[in-house]
C-alpha cells in the first residue's frame, strides 16, 4: 500500500518519505539544510540523552570537560557538592565560549571576552562594572544575575559514562536505553571505576547519520573489514546475534569465535575475500584474549541514540562519541579505557588489542572512508533510495548478524524524534 506523503515543512524543497517505510532511506537524507537543522532542535536539543563524557574525566571538585550534544557546545563540571552538571557552554552577554579548554581544573569560569563568570553549575556569578565606573554606565538597576544563566542540562549516569539532555520530557536514562541494551553496557564495564588509556578525534566526510547506520550494521563488518574475515574475528557464520530496543534506538551486535567452524568455507563458495592462507601475523599473540566476563563473546559493538558507542573485541575497550559538524562532515572522538584495577598484564594487553580499534585500527580503519564514498557516490541521486531489506522489514532482535534489522531501528527512532 502507498504511503501518504509526510509534509515536512522548512524542507529546501518539498519532500516525501519514500515508499517502503524503514526498508528504503531517502538520499536526501543526507544532505539536506533544513533536516540538518531540524535534526539539533528536535533531537540534539529534543527528547533524547547525548552522551557527554566519562565520570573518569571528572573525578576531583571542579574538574571540567568542554563536549558537544549535537552541535551545541556543553561544558560538564563536578561541584563541590560532589555533583555533576552540564550547561551550554555559551556566555550569556554576548554569545562568547566560556571554556575554551577541552578539560581542566577551575574553581569558576570567566568568559574571555568581558569577563562575565560562572560557578561550576553553570550560574552566572559576575558581571565585570556591573555597577559602572565613578557612577557612569553599568547595567540598569534590577539586572538579575540568576535570570541569565546558560541553559542547564539534565545528567543522568550509567557505569560511568555521563549523559544529559535539555529536555524535562525524556524517560530516565535507563528506560531511554532499554532493559536488555542497559545489561550489555553493564556487561562490558560492570559498575567498576574506569581508567583512561589514550584518545583520538577522527573527521569523517560524511553526514553522521551514515557512520551511526555503519555502527549499526551487522552485516558489512566481515565483508568490508578484511582483516575480521582473514584472521576469523567475526565472520557471519559465527554464533552470535542482534538485541534492537523497542523504540530501535539502541542496539547491541555481538559474536563468538567458533574454533568448529569450516573456516571462510562459506565466504569462499561466494567468492567473497576471505584468504587466510595469504597472510600471517608476526606476533599471533596479539589475537590472544582473555574472557573477563565469562560468556564467551570476543566481540560486542552496541550504540544508543543518538551518537553513542561503546565496542569491546576481546580486552580493547573503546567508547566513541559521533557528533555532527553540518551537513556533510562528522567529528568522532574515541577514548580507550580500562579498568582501574587492571593488572599491568592486562593493562598491556588492553593497549595491544587497542590496534584493532580507532582512526587506524586494523577492524575499523575503514569505516573512516566508506561513509564518504556514500556521500559522494549519492551527489545526484537525491531522489533515489538506499534499499534496507536484510533480514526482513522488522526492527526486532534476532539471533543472526546476517540483517539490518538494528539499521531499520535507527531510523524508527529517527522519524519518531524528527515527526517525519
């Protein structure tokens, strides 16, 4: 049946979602100004929780980090109450950053421009010759300070990472992500204090949507990335599955390495790469890890909406943070961590493994490039349609990696936010 078309008013053209629902995605999509800009006000700024920073970051009164929820800049600081908040990181008077560091230690901030200050909750405290010069100038009797402070965050927290959100409307953080989701998380960093161990910022050439969807799918990971396929990492036939909420948001993809299985049997039948009698690795032990949880699975890459990842493959554990930068650029930031009580050998181990992963790591170094080719390759097919059919129409949670039912789930969540 044809759907009705959805009026999406401010569009720079007059659009309609396409026929097939969560199995055909638009080109336009992509690249469109004004769902770029609908897209910050009814989810960056809407009912969701952007991930923000790690409690790790923040451990000590008054130490601060500057992030992003969209594109809006936040600063997240602990207070001497031992709390955190989250305010825009924008000065009242003139617009000005007031944090112009990424992290640090401050007992207040002070925007550079004029030197209006801020406690660490994000209140404004000080307007420099608020009351003039020899009884000159100034600002008008009855100006109140409390009245004009930044735009305060809601900040909820999960086994150590930091989430806010500027809406009152949003479900707790636990329910927004979903029971079986929220176990994975628990799973992989299991409430235990977190360490730091390294940080990139990776730009992408592409709409963020597109490396959210990657993240998403179960289905290119050993087609695309050589190396899973070569060295039996994640190959489809693998046990494993695929957890999607119920609202599609979040998303939990995870495999186990099968030492039964005929190795790339079923890849070579399809001519699909997958030699692994080319390549040999000069240190094998660098594949070698250790089941910390104790249910066999090597690999595990799970997101919430709308621009969270977390990944473990065996002992490397990365978090990443996707965050647009318009319409067709992406900054994504990987912070590697550990635990606190890592032993030096697995703390070694950690940082081996940490290869796999990140701008250049030898599981994901792609990624950074296909989400481009994507928005090259559509420049002029703004009215052609990706075709999302894998595994059926549903978004539910399967026990095959072989679909994109989490794909259709991200853009069930995605509609539903935008109202289109």
């Amino acid at each position: 049946m044809q759907e009705a078309p959805i009026d999406i008013s401010g569009l720079t053209a007059p659009r309609t979602w396409p026929e097939g629902g969560l199995t055909r995605i638009p080109y336009w999509i992509y690249r469109d100004e004004a769902i770029r800009q609908r897209e910050q006000d009814r989810i960056y700024q809407g009912a969701t929780w952007n991930y923000l920073c790690l409690e790790a970051e923040l451990q000590q009164a008054g130490d601060y980090v500057s992030t992003f929820a969209g594109e809006t800049p936040v600063v997240v600081a602990r207070d001497h109450d031992g709390e955190l908040y989250a305010f825009e990181n924008r000065c009242s008077h003139r617009g000005a950053l007031i944090c112009l560091e990424n992290a640090g230690h401050a007992e207040n901030f002070s925007c550079v421009y004029h030197a209006w200050s801020y406690d660490l909750q994000g209140n404004l405290t000080g307007v420099a010759f608020e009351g003039g010069v020899s009884g000159k100038g100034g600002m008008p009797e009855g100006f109140c300070k409390e009245a004009h402070s930044p735009r305060k965050l809601r900040v909820s927290t999960v086994c150590g990472l930091v989430f806010g959100s500027f809406s009152d409307d949003v479900p707790p953080i636990e329910e927004y992500i979903g029971e079986a989701v929220l176990g994975r998380i628990q799973r992989v960093l299991r409430d235990k204090p977190l360490q730091i161990l390294g940080r990139f910022t990776q730009a992408l050439p592409n709409n963020w949507k597109l490396y959210f969807e990657n993240v998403k799918d179960s289905y290119h990971a050993s087609l695309l990335h050589l190396f899973l396929t070569t060295f039996e990492v994640n190959r489809l036939t693998q046990r494993g599955g695929l957890i999607v909420s119920d609202d599609g948001g979040s998303h939990v993809s995870y495999s186990m390495i099968d030492k039964t299985e005929e190795a790339g049997s079923e890849y070579r039948d399809q001519g699909i790469r997958s030699d692994n009698e080319q390549y040999r690795l000069n240190d094998p032990s660098f594949l070698e890890g250790t089941d910390e949880v104790g249910d066999g699975i090597t690999l595990q890459i799970l997101s919430v909406f709308p621009g969270f990842v977390l990944g473990q493959i065996w002992n490397s554990i990365v978090v990443r943070q996707v965050l647009p930068q318009g319409v067709g650029q992406t900054a994504l930031n990987w912070t590697y961590i550990g635990f606190a009580d890592d032993t030096p050998e697995m703390r070694y181990a950690r940082l081996k493994q940490c290869n796999l992963i990140g701008p250049a790591g030898l599981v994901s170094m792609e990624d950074g490039c296909v989400g481009g080719f994507v928005q090259r390759g559509t420049v002029s097919a703004q009215e052609d349609t990706a075709i999302v059919q894998m595994g059926g129409t549903s978004t539910e949670t399967q026990d095959t990696r072989a679909t994109e039912a989490s794909v259709r789930g991200f853009w069930k969540a995605y509609r539903a936010h935008m109202g289109i």
